[in-house]
C-alpha cells in the first residue's frame, strides 16, 4: 500500500496558474480543425450584432492528447448532466464563416 502512495506522489505535476489565465477567456463558439500531427482548436467569441467574431485562444494538441481531452469533457460532461439534469443543445442557425485570408492565385 505503501508503494502505491509513493507512485501517485511521484506521478503529481505542480502547475502555475498566473491570475490574468485564472480569469479565463470566454467562448461561444468553437472550431477545430486537424492534420496527421495536430489538432487545431480555435475558441471564437461572437457577440451578436457585431459584424465580426475574434478568435480569442488556439489551443493545439497532438492526436493523443486530443482523445484524452474528449473522455475528460465527456466524463465530466456526464456527471455535469448527473448532478443537474441534461443540457439543452438548441439548434443553431448556419453561421458563414469566413475565417483566414482569402484564396489568391
């Protein structure tokens, strides 16, 4: 039992959160995109009636780390919906997205 103890202390990370990150970034929208290396997500806030939306973080992840944050959102998700029932996805009108340059030959 003992070793045990000492293998989950060794596997502990100490993680620096400074307080401009600690305030957090909203988003209301996400957009991912991927190669055979990467995942791309692009987290976009859209006010409505602003002619444009921002990209306001990039997160980028290697495929390995991309499946290990979907079972992390989806467990916690579940117990989300657990504790106060399911979350309602309305549906969403299409929205055009023009996102990076234009295409010139």
């Amino acid at each position: 039992m003992a070793e045990n103890n000492k293998n989950q202390n060794q596997k502990q990370i100490n993680i620096e959160l400074d307080e401009k990150t600690a305030e957090g970034t909203y988003s209301n929208l996400a957009i991912i995109n991927h190669s055979v290396s990467e995942f791309v997500v692009d987290f976009i806030s859209m006010m409505p009636g602003a002619p444009k939306a921002k990209v306001k973080s990039r997160i980028i992840l290697t495929p390995q780390h991309a499946k290990k944050f979907l079972k992390a959102l989806s467990e916690n998700v579940a117990r989300f919906e657990k504790a106060h029932g399911p979350i309602k996805d309305y549906e969403q009108p299409a929205i055009p997205l023009n996102f990076g340059p234009t295409g010139e030959a």
